[in-house]
C-alpha cells in the first residue's frame, strides 16, 4: 500500500470512531455509511458546531441571574445572547436559536426601554429648559445600571448596534449600520411636536403657525434657542460620547434639518404667493435664502463633527432649480453692485488700499463662506465669483490707464501732486496683493481650485503694476522732467563696476549718482 493509502485508511477509521461516539451522545442514526467521507465530515464539523454553540448557550444560561429581573439585566441578557450567536459559525442550532429565543428577547427589550423613555419624556416635560438641565444632571451622574432616560438611551443604542451585527451574521441581510438609531428618534419624537405646535397647527393665537412673511427667522430662531442652545443637542453629544458613537449626533442634526424641511414644505414657503409671487418683495425671498446659510454656518461653528447632513441651503435652494437659478441672478448682481458703490478716491487712505479691493475681498469672503456650505460650489463660484472678479480686474485696468494719464501732465512734478499719485499706485497695488490673498483662501478655512486660479493670476497683474509704476516714474519723472538723462545713459556703466572701484574709475560729477545707485 502507498502512503497515502494508508493515511486514508487511518482517517476513515478515525472518523467512523468519531461517529459512533457521536450517535452514542445523540442518540441519532443518519446512515452514514452510505455518504462519501467528505459528506461526513461535513455532517461531523455541522454536529461539532451545534455541540459548541450548544455548550456556550448553556453558560449564557447560566451566567445571569433568575432573581434578576430588571430592564437593564434584560438588555445585557439580549446583547450577550447576539455576541455568542454572532462568535460561532453559522449552523441550524443557530438559526433556531435566533428565530424562538433572541429575536422574542430583543423585540421584549426593545419595547420596554422605548416605553421608558417615552414615560420619563412626559414626565420631565421635555424639551423644556428645566427638562434638558435634569437631562444634563442625568448625563453627568451616568450609571449602566439604573433605567434613568440616559441609561435607556445608551443601553437602546448598544442594543440596535448588536442586532445589526446578529443579523447580518446569522440572516445576512447587510443590515445598514448608518441607519437611524431608533434612540434618536425618540430624543427627537417631543421636539418634532413642540415645533410643529407652533409652526404647523393654525391657530390665531400664534403667528408663528399664520405669519408666512416671518417663518424662516422664526423657525430657525426657535430650534436655534431651544434645542441647540438650550440643551437638547448637549444632552444627545453627551450620550453619543458615552455611546462611542459620533453618528448618533450626526444623526440628530440630519432629524432637525428634516424636520425644518418638512415645516418649509408644508407652509408651501419658497412657492407662496406673498414671497415668490408677481407682485412680492424679492427681499422677503433673499432674506430666507440668507438667513438659511447663516443657520448651516451656525451649525458647522457648534458642533464639531467630521462629517455633517445635507445642510438647509443644500436641499431648499440648491435641490430647486428655478430657485437655485434665481439665487445665482441676484447674487451676481448684487455683489457687482455693491462692488462699485465705493469708488477710488485720490485721497489719503489710511490703511494704503484702495476702498473698491477691500470691498472685493469682503464679498469673496462672504461667497468662500457660503460656498463651503455647498456640497458641489463649482456652479456658484462660476456663477457668482467668477463675474464679480472680472469686473474688479477691469476696475483695475481701468485707475492704472488713470493714473498712467496723470503721470504725463503738466503739473504732475507739483510735489502735492506727485505724493497723491505715487500714494494712488500704492492703495491699487496694495488693493491687487490683498484681494489675490483673499481668493488663494485661509490654510484652515475654505479653499478652492478656481479661486486659487483667479489669486494667481490677480497676483501676476499686482507684479505687472509694480514694473508699470516704476516704469512711468522713471520715464515720465526721471528722463523728461528732471532732465538726468545723462545720468541714466551713463547708469549701466556705474553698475558694472565693483564697489571698490567706483571713485576711483568715475569722473566727480557721477559720485553722487553712484552711491545713489
């Protein structure tokens, strides 16, 4: 016999041993004789792992408690239970398991801590003020084993994260991990009715729910004040801490802005004849879009998150076109308005930069800032920033083409009249050198690609000033009204000679201009 008959020879004997003492354990008989040795190793490691899914269930069993009925002893029961069934290979012991003891046992525990939170939410009032301080109190005094709201909450979260992971192992239905904790929810479930009590339920008595003029400034003023102010998103970092999950966070935010969508849709806001109809005020609509951004910036400066929801710009301005289109028309008109309300001015300026680049630099500035808040910019940099910058190189185009006239007349060697020249080339260069800064974007502030672009290119036209400036001086000052024409002829010359050499290789008369130069 070759050697590898023999090593078969010894396994199949090894293996009917195993399987006698096997039937002797289960007391089953599944002729296995007739089935090929791979099939009845397969039945074997199938039986082996039943046996030791079996042996770890009964230490679950036997690990907690009879005497022990509480909620949170429970909620540990459920979530030990997932994590054995989730450390074993999947078998049919399993799927009964998890079909007739786990899933009874987490949709048990499920129910009872969302009735809790939802009883000690009534109870407490919340959202108020007073409700989110002893939330907050609660949160610092955190204790697993007490069924207080923020116990709930945690041990609700923990619960949801472990069946996630029970499912996909033992049904594999690649159950969504960045799904909506059922814990956020409830957290958002009394705000969700406190706002739509004043915004949505028509009443007189409120002009909250019938002033349409005023909805987004008091919309976002409310949520603003009592719930990211007042305690509510505190309250939700405090559990997503404890939790080890930012996403919760994340995810209330995301409930928020969803439900200050909702408001917007249902009052019919953005289509309603007194703000987007024939005879509206535009202001009404431009003080709505603003005050949206204001509440998105608002948002990225409160919370600290590394990843934030689709913001309110985004899905009520941007997500419409026709208002999206709209938006662009006004802001491009407005900024290059705005942009010549401030003419230069040959007086003094303090700060040595011209009036019309400070301007400039603060409507980039302001379009950098909503540009961040947009998921794709590239439309309103195109739209927006592009047109405003080409009119400030043609403003600059335009006071060098000035200031190159004044050069060339007559009573430009008058000293008053220089110094307010040379001073309006140095507010313009300054103004060309502070607005390319501007564009290129702050290191840790908002940066894009085609700002970037139009900074260079506002840089290189800063140089060209610089070199027309000296230019003209030379010519127009130097050459043909001081009349040192012989002196510039005779400058190549100077500069070609060592410094050591100057008095001696130089005639008197050119001293002075040498050390000039």
């Amino acid at each position: 016999m070759t050697f590898l008959e023999i090593e078969l020879l010894k396994s199949t004997k090894a293996l009917q041993k195993s399987e006698e003492k096997l039937k002797k354990l289960t007391g089953h008989d599944d002729d296995l004789v007739r089935r090929t040795p791979i099939q009845r190793l397969k039945c074997l490691e199938n039986t082996i792992s039943d046996l030791d899914l079996a042996r770890d269930l009964c230490l679950w069993e036997a690990k907690f408690k009879e005497d022990d009925v509480t909620l949170i002893h429970d909620a540990r029961r459920c979530i030990d239970l997932g994590q054995t069934l989730s450390r074993h290979q999947k078998c049919d012991l399993m799927v009964y398991i998890f079909e007739k003891e786990y899933q009874p046992l987490y949709n048990y525990v499920r129910a009872n801590l969302l009735l809790k939170m939802r009883q000690s939410f009534r109870k407490i009032k919340f959202p108020s003020k007073e409700a989110t301080a002893y939330l907050l109190r609660d949160t610092a005094n955190f204790s697993e084993d007490e069924t207080e709201i923020t116990a709930c909450s945690v041990w609700l979260i923990r619960l949801q994260q472990e069946n996630n992971n029970v499912e996909n192992h033992v049904i594999e239905n690649n159950s969504d991990h960045s799904a909506k904790f059922i814990a956020v929810t409830e957290i958002c479930r009394p705000i969700v009715e406190r706002v739509s009590f004043h915004f949505l339920q028509e009443s007189q008595e409120r002009l909250s729910s019938t002033r349409i003029d005023r909805l987004p400034e008091w919309l976002l003023n409310y949520v603003r004040e009592n719930v990211f102010e007042g305690g509510p998103l505190r309250f939700v970092e405090k559990v997503a801490s404890i939790s080890g999950l930012e996403i919760i966070t994340f995810q209330f935010i995301d409930e928020i802005f969803n439900l200050i969508n909702f408001i917007l849709l249902t009052r019919g806001f953005f289509r309603h004849e007194k703000i987007a109809g024939p005879g509206s005020n535009p202001g009404l609509l431009s003080g709505a879009v603003e005050q949206l951004f204001s509440f998105d910036a608002y948002i990225r400066d409160a919370v600290n998150l590394e990843a934030y929801p689709k913001g309110l710009s985004q899905h009520n301005l941007v997500e419409d076109e026709d208002l999206w289109t709209w938006f662009l028309d006004c802001q491009r008109e407005w900024a290059i308005s705005t942009l010549f309300e401030t003419q230069v001015s040959s007086e003094k300026a303090p700060n040595r930069v011209s009036p019309r680049a400070e301007l400039f630099s603060a409507l980039i500035y302001s379009i950098q800032s909503k540009a961040a808040l947009l998921e794709k910019p590239s439309s309103y940099i195109e739209n927006v920033a592009k047109p405003l910058y080409e009119e400030f190189a043609d403003a600059i185009d335009g006071t060098e083409k000035d200031l190159l006239r004044l050069m060339t007349q007559s009573d430009v060697l008058v000293e008053q009249n220089l110094e307010k020249n040379i001073e309006c080339w140095i507010d313009l260069i300054n103004g060309a050198h502070m607005a390319s800064i501007r564009l290129n974007g702050d290191k840790d502030g908002y940066t894009d690609k085609e700002l970037a672009d139009m900074g260079v290119a506002l840089g290189r036209r800063r140089d060209q000033l610089v070199d027309s400036c000296s230019t003209k001086i030379v010519e127009t000052v130097v050459k043909e009204k001081a009349k040192l024409i012989s002196y510039l002829m005779r400058s190549p010359y100077i500069l070609t000679l060592d410094e050591k050499d100057n008095e001696e290789s130089i005639s008197d008369d050119l001293l002075e201009p040498s050390r000039v130069l």
